[in-house]
C-alpha cells in the first residue's frame, strides 16, 4: 500500500535543504534530499511497505534506528539492507525485499 503524494502517513517537522537526488524505487522514479537515510526518503514519497515476511505479510520501517530489521529492502542489487541505515545516493536502485517462498505459496 502506498499513500498519495497529497495524503502522506509522514511529513518533515523541519524544513531540509540540500542538493535534490533521483533514485528508483521498483518501477518509479523519486527525488530526495541529499543526506536522507533510504528508509526517510521512501516514507516521505508515500511507501510504507517495504517487504515481506510471509505471503501477503507486507512490512515497513518500525524503529529507524537499525534494531528492528523491518526495513530490509534490496539497494542497488544487494538484499538484506537495513533502508534505515543507508544513506540515499543519486542513482540508487531500491527494490521491495521478497520473503523466500518456503512453503510454494508466495506469488510475485
């Protein structure tokens, strides 16, 4: 699930300037700001589920201090990266983390 640019679950308390940056989150193009964790800039652009755990068991960012693990996503062709504790760079490819299909049920 994904809210609407207008009808954002979270929005900045303060204002940030810094250089704008375009990544890739699966098919779409974002823009950040320079110096935003990957976890900040794809709540701040609406997404909220960024993988899952089972079949239909969606998950997102929890703690955003690296503890929880709820934020995996796949950075630039690498899974298992904590969006929390990468910092966005021009360019980035982001993916949403499939959980492993164990039990032959999981569709993509």
């Amino acid at each position: 699930m994904d809210f609407p640019r207008g009808d954002l679950m979270f929005r900045p308390v303060m204002t940030k300037t810094g250089r704008p940056v375009e990544f890739q989150f699966e098919d779409e193009i974002i823009t950040a700001i320079d110096g935003d964790n990957v976890a900040a800039a794809l709540l701040k652009a609406g997404k909220i589920q960024f993988r899952t755990a089972k079949k239909y068991d969606m998950r997102g960012p929890y703690c955003m201090m690296g503890v929880c693990f709820e934020c995996l996503v796949e950075i630039d062709g690498r899974p298992n990266q904590q969006a929390c504790q990468a910092m966005i760079r021009d360019g980035m490819q982001i993916r949403r983390q499939q959980a492993p299909d164990l039990d032959g049920e999981y569709e993509r």
